[in-house]
C-alpha cells in the first residue's frame, strides 16, 4: 500500500464512524450521525474536522485492539453565518460515544482553541457517559472539560445540544454553559438512572419523567429550549448565534435596518387599566422589536416572567418582563432564578437590556419563604445592580413594594425609566395600603365598609399612577404607549457608548 492508499484508506476508515450496522441502530433510535449533524449546524461546505485520526491508548478489560478512529468524538471548526464557530459532536456509533483519555482531549483542544480565537463553542451531546475501562482517566477527562467551561464563562458564548443520553458526571458540562437545547424523545439529562433509582428509594421513573425534554424545559428549569426533532434544533442554535456576539470584546452583529419608527396605536389597548385583567406581555414584547421577531429563552419554565432576544433597529436586545397572564406576574423562586441567570449574560455579552414591569410583588406563600424566596429574589437585585449595559426599564402597570425595585428601577441602576400612563407605582396594593393607614378610621365610620371603599379610591387617585415618582426622577418619562418603540430606539442610541466603572474586587459574591 503506497502513501497516498494508506492515506485514502485511513480517512474513509475515520469518515465510516462505527460502521453501518452502528449507523442503522443510530438511525433506528431516530438520531442523525455525528457528521450529519455538524452539517447541519455549519454553512454548507465549511466544516474543517480536526483529530480525526485520534485513537484511544486503553488496553484494559477487553479495549485492545478495538481501535476506533476518531475514538468517538469528531470536533472541528466551521462557519455559521459566515462567522467562525468551533463544535464537537459525539458519536454514539463508536464505543457509545464514550468519553476516555483522548475523546476528552479532543474536546478539549476546541475548548481551547474557541478561547484562544474569541469563537462561540456548540457541544453536541449524545454519549453513554464516562468509559468505565479508563477508570480514573475518563473522570480525569471531564474536570479538565468542566474547567474550560467555567474558563469560558463570560468570555465566549457556550451552547450545548442534548441529542442523546447525556448521564451522571457528564451533565455537568452543559451544566455550565449558556444555553442547553434538548430534543424531545432521544435528548435525556440525569445523574442517576431510572434502574439507580428504584434500588435505592424504590420509586419508579422513566428516562422522560426523570430527564427528558419536557422535564427539564418545564419543571427543572436546567433546559433553556425545547425542540421536537433535531433540525429544528439545529435551525434554532444557528438562529440564536444569530443573536449573539462571538467573544465578550466584540459587539453582537448588527442586521440591516433601513425602516422607519412608526407609532404603535395598538399599544394603547393592550393593557387593561383593570389591575386584575392578565393580557400577554408578548403582545407587548413583540410591537416594539424588529419585524416582531422574540426568541423567547426558557419559555416553558417560570413562564411567570418572560426573557428572551430580539432587535431593535437592527442590535440586538435582551428583554425581561413580568408575565401578568400567569401568577399574575409576581415573582418567585423559579421566575428570580431566570430573570438574574438571563440578566448575567446579556451584562457579560454587552446586550443591552429592556424590562417591562407589571407586578404586584413577590410571591406570597410558606412554601416560597421556607424555599430561600429572599435568597432567591436577592439574585435579581444582584444581577441589575451589578450591569453596566445600557439599562432601560417601562413601567406597563402594577410595580409595588419590592419587586419594583428588582426589576431595574431608577434606584438599582437603570439609565433611562420611563412609564406608560397606566402605570401604578406604590409600596403596596390600595386595599392592604388603606386597611393599615386608615385602620382606626374605617373602624370608627358609621358605616366602615362605605368609608372603607371612599378611603381606597383617595388613596388610589392620589398614588397610583407614575407622576410622583416623575416628580421626584424616579420616572424619567411618562410616555404615550404609542411611543414605545421610538422611545427605546432613541435611548439605546443615547446609550450607546455608556461606560460605568465598579469598584475594583476579584469577583462579588452572588447570593446563590
């Protein structure tokens, strides 16, 4: 065999993966290739593998002579939109997608390299976890993974891909990155199985119920997009990096706008002067952003507050609201945790941020107190307080007591506040207001209940609405809703090259 056959021979060996009776059981589970799924991430034609020769060096408890090149990862680099993205795919065909000595190698030399470019990383997960042959190498191989990760933090976009079974120390990866995708029906995230499980408690579970899709889009909150089959994963992941830019020292690109800010009339409906009347702050959401374009992140979880990308002009904006449609908009233990985690980023990505406010607090309850509510909320105080992007925050209605602190008021930080006229910023609700100030009046009236509902309307009329706290600059603006969109363009813009210092320190401490 001369060196150019040696040649064509080891790279078709390395393109085959498993093989085609490994290729067909993939196929039977409904799961696209490693390589077929590379190809749906990159711009056609523009991915380049790397290490694809790789083999594992494991010799132990039947591993000699089972060779696989590639040893069951096929990482790279590409482009996505035309701009540099590195990936890694696991392939299931070959030693289940395993992870020994060199399969976490290989990982890590793109971990590396996205780092050392200012590239955006996509992992593709769909492994039977650590290689238990390379015992303490293969867990040797994951904290070096988890380190990079949490080295990437901040620094350049992380997404992860949930395509198979990602099981035990190995959820830990998509763990700590940005953004964890999951399909439904073959994407499954646990530490345990359903066969651990039921010999240790006794209960019975199923890999959906314990970590599947919808488990942890909905109820976990670990998940942060639910898909139905994986190149709509796909569709989404390039759409998403559509939004972000590829390193925190760069700008997040920039679409084209050449239309014009017209009024939004509609506006001026669509939020009921009715405190207790819910409407869909995504109507909201939608009126003010580019072609009315919103990728909503999480939106199957604490869907009581709302978070999610969009434009504006063209730039990309991260948005947060409150959700009146669903617990009335309060916030909770869940809602917090997703509201502080997605401000994080944006701060770390230099996205400029717009809240829209419509709550009417924290949500009551013994079981939110004894779960860590303070513990929880604080994180969104935190997460405000702590950016330096542009920050511009519109009251829609409700904002009492303190969750119209956390969500940006003037006081945390917000750079531009402004209010719709149906706004009503108070400490409290009129009726608890008025039963604690106008306790002994109401008492003492010939007829309390009479005095008790003229007492409220006072109250009401002199309180609730946004011109005192535009009398004190609390409220920058009172504006038409009509004006939204042409209010928040002209702010981002005034906004533009805000710069903000902090006092020096290694790093704060998140209430976590």
């Amino acid at each position: 065999m001369n060196k150019w056959e040696l040649f064509l021979e080891k790279t078709a060996r390395a393109a085959a993966g498993g093989g085609e009776e490994a290729i067909r059981r993939q196929r039977e589970k409904g799961k696209l290739t490693a390589r077929e799924r590379l190809e749906l991430l990159f711009d056609p034609g523009s991915f380049r593998e790397l290490d694809a020769l790789v083999e594992h060096r494991a010799t132990d408890f039947g591993m000699a002579g089972r060779q696989a090149p590639g040893d069951g990862v096929v990482v790279g680099f590409g482009q996505v939109e035309g701009r540099r993205v590195y990936a890694f795919s696991q392939d299931f065909t070959v030693l289940g997608g395993t992870l020994g000595e060199m399969h976490a190698k290989k990982i890590q030399k793109v971990q590396e390299l996205a780092l050392k470019t200012g590239s955006p990383l996509v992992g593709i997960q769909d492994s039977g976890g650590a290689r238990i042959q390379e015992g303490v190498d293969a867990l040797h191989g994951f904290a070096g993974i988890f380190r990079l990760n949490t080295l990437a933090s901040g620094v350049i976009p992380q997404i992860s891909m949930i395509l198979g079974p990602c099981a035990g120390g190995a959820v830990y990866s998509p763990a700590l990155t940005d953004f964890i995708v999951m399909v439904e029906g073959i994407g499954h995230m646990f530490i345990t199985g359903p066969d651990v499980i039921r010999a240790v408690t006794g209960e019975e579970t199923s890999f959906e119920e314990l970590g599947g899709a919808r488990t942890h889009n909905q109820k976990s909150g670990v998940a942060h997009f639910y898909c139905a089959d994986e190149r709509n994963a796909f569709q989404l992941v390039r759409k998403l990096l559509g939004y972000l830019p590829s390193n925190n020292l760069t700008s997040p690109p920039r679409r084209p706008w050449e239309g014009t800010v017209e009024l939004e009339e509609d506006l001026r409906r669509l939020v009921p002067e009715e405190a207790h009347k819910p409407y869909d702050v995504r109507e909201i959401i939608r009126r003010f952003l580019d072609d009315g374009d919103f990728l909503e992140v999480q939106a199957y979880y604490a869907p009581n507050a709302v978070v999610g990308f969009g434009r504006l002009l063209g730039e990309t904006v991260g948005v947060v609201a409150n959700q009146p449609r669903v617990l009335a908009g309060t916030l909770d233990i869940d809602a917090s945790d997703k509201i502080a985690r997605f401000v994080r980023f944006c701060d770390a990505f230099s996205i400029p941020l717009i809240t829209l406010v419509d709550t009417p607090g924290y949500l009551p309850g013994r079981d939110q107190e004894t779960g860590g509510i303070i513990r929880h909320g604080a994180k969104v105080l935190y997460a405000y307080a702590e950016a330096t992007v542009p920050k511009i925050s519109v009251v829609l209605r409700k904002a009492y007591g303190g969750a119209y602190i956390a969500m940006c008021s003037k006081g945390l930080g917000a750079d531009l506040a402004l209010a719709w006229p149906t706004a009503e910023i108070a400490v409290m609700g009129a009726d608890g207001a008025a039963n604690i100030i106008f306790r002994q009046a109401i008492a003492q009236a010939p007829d309390p209940q009479k005095e008790r509902e003229r007492l409220i309307a006072e109250y009401r009329e002199k309180l609730y609405n946004p011109y005192v706290a535009a009398s004190r600059g609390y409220i920058d603006a009172v504006i038409d809703p009509a004006e939204t969109r042409r209010w928040l363009a002209e702010g981002l813009w005034a906004l533009r090259e805000k710069a903000e210092d902090r006092p020096a320190k290694k790093h704060g401490n998140i209430p976590l």
